[in-house]
C-alpha cells in the first residue's frame, strides 16, 4: 500500500507541474495570440522576438505592445493608395 501511495503522489505532483508550465507557457504566448487574433501584419516576426527574448520582460512588453497596437492586414489594405 506504500508504493501505491507514493506512485499517486508521484502523479499528481506531475499533474500538478504540467498544469504550472501550461499556464506560465500561455501567459508567455499572450503577445502571440493577440498578434494572431488580430491578424497583424508582420505576426511571424513578433512570433519569433516573443518566443525568443520574451524572457526579458522589456521584450514582452515590446511584443505585447506590438501587438496590441500594431498595423494589421486590414488596415493595411484598406488604407488608399496616393
């Protein structure tokens, strides 16, 4: 009955350390989904800043601005041509 006991601590400690780096990857790609949602025009790029500098905070600000505010396809083709 021990190792039975042990075992179901083992998983839900795992249960429990998946569903924490789940929602920290999530706050993580927030910059991304909102570029992606948004349909925002250069969505790669910022993809690849947030992913790979997000860690720095200053850089997901950066991108979690950019995406907010940034020129999306819409916009980008509705504007006229002079």
């Amino acid at each position: 009955m021990y190792v039975l006991d042990q075992f179901i601590k083992m998983i839900d400690a795992l249960w429990s350390l998946g569903f924490t780096l789940l929602f920290i990857v999530a706050i993580y790609l927030i910059p991304v989904f909102i570029a992606y949602s948004r349909k925002l025009e250069k969505r790669t790029i910022l993809t690849i800043v947030n992913v790979f500098l997000g860690w720095t905070f200053i850089a997901w600000i950066a991108c979690m601005a950019w995406a907010i505010w940034g020129k999306t396809l819409e916009k980008l083709h509705s504007e006229p041509v002079a």
